[in-house]
C-alpha cells in the first residue's frame, strides 16, 4: 500500500525518510498533494504492507495518509 506522511518542517521529512530507507521501506520525498495541508510544503511518500512498521510517529510528523482510489484516508493525526 502507499502512504504519505507530512510534517512539520524540512528537517522532520528528511529524517523520516532515512528511517524508512534504514527498515527498506521504499520512500521517496516530494511536494504535498494540493488535498492535503502541510505546515513545511514537503512530504514523504512510502510503499509498505502496514505502516505500522515506519513508526512510532515523532512529534515531526503531523499527519499519515493511505493512498485509496477514493482519496486519502487519515490513518494519523498529530
């Protein structure tokens, strides 16, 4: 499943995405969808079974979405 994580600052997306690098879960950093706010303008975009796995959630992270066919579902919210 794919799933984005928005955050904070610059600094919260890139460290995230060195953790998911360091578990091997595929990740990539990109601007947030229009459809989703976001307080620092920068996503992580990952592809994992359960999300679960990319966590806990540090206080850096303000939101963690699914990709569905329908949208974006809110699976976080810090």
């Amino acid at each position: 499943m794919t799933y984005i994580a928005t955050f904070f600052s610059h600094f919260g997306a890139i460290r995230f995405k060195k953790h998911c690098d360091e578990l091997g879960i595929e990740a990539r950093t990109m601007p947030v969808p229009r459809s989703l706010s976001s307080s620092c303008g920068i996503c992580t975009r990952f592809e994992t079974d359960d999300c679960s796995k990319a966590g806990p959630w540090s206080d850096e992270v303000e939101k963690v979405v699914c990709v569905t066919n329908e949208g974006y579902k809110v699976l976080y919210q810090n």
